[in-house]
C-alpha cells in the first residue's frame, strides 16, 4: 500500500465495552509500533512486533491492553473494558529497517464516554 | 534513563520570519536524533533525522536541523516561515538502551504558530 492505515478513524464507546483498533503497515515494514497520545501526556510508547519475535509489551498501562499481529502484518489493539483514561489517539507506526525513521498512520481517536 | 525535552509549548512567528524550534536531548552514547509534524487531524510525518555524519541535516518542506553534541540539542530551523507550517512538533530519541525494542522517545511536542 501507499502508507500505513489505520482504522477506525475514530472510535466513540461506552465504558466497560471492549474496543479493537487495527493497523495495517507498509508492506516489507517487520518492525511495527503501537504508541498512545494523550492530552497533556504526549507520546507514549505500548508495544513493539518485530517479525516472528515475542512482542515487546513494556508498554502497555494494564492488562486490559492487548495486542497481536498476524503474519507479520497487520495488527490489532484491544481494549477491555474501556475506561474514560483511555481516550487518546492511537498510532501505529513501522520501519523498514532498525533504527531507520518511523512512517506512521492517521491514527485512531477513541473517545470513551 | 534517555530523554528528550522541548522547552517550548509553543513558538510564535511571523510569515518570512526565521523559526527554530528547539530540542534537547539525554542520551547514553552517541544519539539517533528524529523531528516529526503532525498537521491537524492527521498522523505524524517524518522531517528528518539525525544518525551521523554533518551537524547540519536538511529534511522535508525546507527544513533542517542542527546537531550539537556539546549543548545535547537538535534544534529545528528554516530560513523563512510559511503559514502552512503551523502545526505540531515533536524532537525524538531512540531507546538504544531498550534492547531490540529501540523505541521513539518523544518530546512534548512544540506547536508552531506563523502569522500572516
């Protein structure tokens, strides 16, 4: 593809639902990264896949936070029961190369209320 | 523990006026150094990187950057602001010290403001 989609692009749920966000890379990116910016908190990093690798998952604030990435490609950021600390913009983010520069996608805001 | 800090929350400036947004960093060995823009609404778009060689970078849209090992920063400048530069700024760092991960560690971003 073009560049790195994401989707939705904006997601509005209720608290306590459980919400998916999906990234899909450039194709040949092995690297891909989830980051979370919030107001006032800027960027923050939550997990990082990289080919076959086990994922690292530092990042994320709870355990209601999951991600995978199938066959190296897309991947997918799940919520559980949602609460209002989590509405932010979630990009997603990939590289060819290690310590190359990161292309990222629009983003999903999610907006929990 | 790596870092990086932009002092400013917002830097005004007038159309054809020079604009530096500035950036330090805080890093163990030697930096790998990254500005990004993010327009309203929209992802974050590579400006240009810092990984060695000449102090002065030269990035997307007409700007550049200066690395400067003694003062730890990595200011952006261009000669002359356009209004369609407003937008947000962030200064980035690679996590060298997080084993494979090497994650972007990002400033709080900088909102540039060019008035016509």
């Amino acid at each position: 593809g073009a560049g790195v989609s994401q989707s939705p692009s904006n997601k509005v749920t209720e608290k306590g639902k459980d919400v998916e966000l999906r990234c899909d890379p450039i194709s040949g990116h092995t690297a891909l990264y989830w980051y979370r910016q919030s107001l006032g908190q800027g960027l923050e990093f939550l997990i990082y896949f990289q080919g076959n690798s086990a994922p690292d998952k530092s990042g994320l604030p709870s355990d209601r936070f999951s991600a995978e990435r199938t066959g190296g490609s897309v991947s997918t950021l799940t919520i559980q029961r949602t609460q209002q600390e989590d509405s932010a913009v979630y990009l997603c983010g990939g590289e060819d190369t290690p310590l190359n520069e990161q292309f990222f996608g629009p983003g999903t805001r999610l907006t929990v209320l | 523990a790596q870092s990086v800090a932009q002092p400013e929350d917002q830097v005004n400036v007038a159309e054809g006026n020079p604009l530096t947004v500035k950036c330090t960093y805080s890093v163990s060995g030697n930096p790998y150094l990254f500005w990004y823009v993010q327009y309203p609404n929209r992802g974050l778009q590579f400006l240009l990187k810092y990984i060695t060689g000449d102090n002065l970078v030269k990035g997307s849209y007409g700007f550049e950057a200066e690395f400067n090992k003694s003062q730890t920063s990595f200011h952006l400048k261009k000669p002359s602001a356009l209004v369609s530069d407003s937008a947000l700024y962030f200064c980035a760092v690679r996590d060298r010290e997080g084993g494979a991960t090497n994650k972007l560690i990002f400033g709080t971003g900088t909102l540039l403001a060019v008035q016509p």
